[in-house]
C-alpha cells in the first residue's frame, strides 16, 4: 500500500485521468474531492461491497431459476 501524505488543496493523480484532492480536514474526518471519468464509478468501500454482494446474491439467483427451468423442461 502506498501512503502519502498531504495537506489542503494538495492532490494525488492516478493515471492520467483521476485526482483526488484533500478538500477539508474537520477533527478525524477528511472530505476528498474526486474527479474522474464518467465511465469510472466512485464509491464509498462500504457502498461497493454492497453492490457486489447484492450483483452476487443476484447471479446465484438467476442461476438457480436457470437450473429450475432447465430441470422442468426435461421432464416434457
């Protein structure tokens, strides 16, 4: 893991297209600024982890109503 460290109004860039920069520092708290293409989602670690477990749950899901439909049309 690389760590750096920086103060208001100073920035990282990653890549050539997306830079983050430290906004405001309040306490234990720091508000990023993050500009990034429009195809390239940004979310909170806790936010993407719920999209992927609910892409997971739905997955599983469709592939089970595939086995289901699977099974019953063999039986005709």
């Amino acid at each position: 893991m690389l760590v750096l460290t920086r103060k208001i109004n100073e920035a990282i860039q990653i890549g050539d297209e997306i830079e983050v920069k430290v906004i405001a520092v309040d306490g234990d708290q720091v508000k990023l600024g993050i500009n990034a293409p429009k195809d390239v989602e940004v979310h909170r670690k806790e936010i993407y982890q719920a999209i992927q477990e609910e892409n997971s749950q739905a997955a599983n899901l469709s592939t089970n109503l595939l086995d289901l439909i699977l099974k019953n049309d063999k039986k005709y």
